[in-house]
C-alpha cells in the first residue's frame, strides 16, 4: 500500500513538472503549426503593381481586397537597408534574390546558415546554405541565419546561460513534416530559443530575425500588423 501511495506521488510530480515546462512555454513563445499540404502557406514581398508590403497590416488589407482570409503572418528573415531579402528569395518559382554564399559578419552570416523552401510538390524542407541546390522544383525559398537546429544539433555557436538575450523569431520542420513557426514573446539567448525547437522534436530549424519581428496570430490573441519589413510568411484561404 506504502509503494502505491509513493508512486502515485512520484506520478502527480512528474505531471505538475511537465505542465509547469508546458505552461513556461506558452509563457515565452507564441508556437503555430502549418500543415503545408492542407494550409496555404507562402511568402510575400512586393503586391502585383511591384510595391513591397512592408507591414502585415498592408498584407492583411491586401489579402483582404482579394477575398482572402489571413490566418497568420510573420516576418520572413532578414533584409537589407533597401528592405529587399538578404540572400536568397524564391517566390512562385522566379529567383528574386540569389543565394548569398559570402563570409561577413552577423548573425546572417553565423555559419551555418540556411534556407526554408516549399517545393512545388508541397513539401518544406530546412538545409543549410551549403547543402541547398535549386532543382527548379522550388516554389518559395528564403534564406537566413543562423541554423538553430542542424540533423538534430543545437549549433555549437550557441551557449547555454548567454546574456545574449533578444526577442527572436525562427521556423523549424517538425517529425510529420508539418512547419513551426515560433516567436518568443520575452527575450531569450540563441540557446534556449533552439533548445525550445529541439524539444518539439525539428531536426532543423531557422534563425528568420530577432527585436523587429511580429507576428499575427488572431486564433491565438497575438495581434501585431505594424513592422517595415522584407519578405513575409503567411497563412490565408478563401473567406
């Protein structure tokens, strides 16, 4: 009888651990979930008259001027001071944007670095620079850095207790092949930001951006439209 009440404690502990970390969590990152397959998902840069978007509120009034509902918009990764994609940017298949390969300062360019693409078979997939090739099947692709997560390894750049602490944004390919995306809602170092990745189970994962990203998350009261950015991720269907 003395056992069962032990382990019965021994549980109830486990379990206030586990919604406690769990509670933490939703504390410090706003977390949203895309099946490519069933959603749409695509990135945004310049509106069909070739004016850039900059805010997600011109994105939603835009979405909105063609009966679309947006779901969710995030910042896309980083750009330069003409607000045009640092690196490479594919968008409905044309390359807008070459890979960017050089060695400079950064975190842009904290090797390794990587790319975010959806194939026209919609499929996502996170590479590295290095390992990234355009096989011309490539509908949506955005370049950053750096890596968070790389084959199931935090990068080894990163320190565990840095007082490198910013707001970050990043995206990440889950165990199903569904996307993350992923906002941390208080400051937090490199480390714990991919940490957090990793315990979602993505063998890969991005650094997009890190105090000027938003994000716009209605379903989830997480309601930020201002920003000047370069290129967007964003969820929309039909209204």
């Amino acid at each position: 009888m003395r056992l069962k009440i032990v382990l019965f404690v021994f549980i109830i502990g486990l379990a206030a651990v586990f919604v406690s970390a769990e509670q933490y969590s939703d504390d410090l990152f706003l977390t949203y979930k895309v099946d490519v397959k069933k959603q749409h998902l695509r990135l945004f840069w310049k509106d069909n008259k070739g004016k850039r978007f900059e805010s997600i509120e011109n994105l939603k009034l835009w979405t909105a001027s063609k009966n679309l509902k947006l779901d969710f918009a995030m910042n896309a990764g980083m750009y330069k001071a003409d607000h045009s994609p640092q690196g490479l940017y594919i968008e409905k298949q044309k390359v807008l944007s070459p890979l960017d390969t050089l060695k400079a300062d950064g975190n842009f360019y904290l090797k390794p670095n990587g790319v975010f693409f959806i194939t026209t078979k919609k499929t996502a997939v996170i590479c590295t620079t290095e390992n990234f090739r355009n096989n011309k099947e490539i509908e949506f692709a955005t370049q950053s850095g750096p890596m968070l997560v790389i084959d199931g390894q935090i990068h080894q750049a990163f320190k565990e207790g840095s007082k490198n602490l910013n707001i970050r944004n990043g995206v990440g390919i889950l165990p199903n092949g569904n996307v993350v995306f992923v906002l941390s809602k208080k400051e937090v170092n490199f480390y714990d930001f991919a940490n957090y990745f990793k315990t979602l189970g993505c063998k890969n994962a991005l650094y997009l951006d890190g105090f000027v990203s938003r994000a716009y998350l209605p379903s989830q009261n997480w309601i930020q439209t201002d920003g000047n950015f370069g290129a967007l991720f964003a969820v929309t269907r039909n209204n």
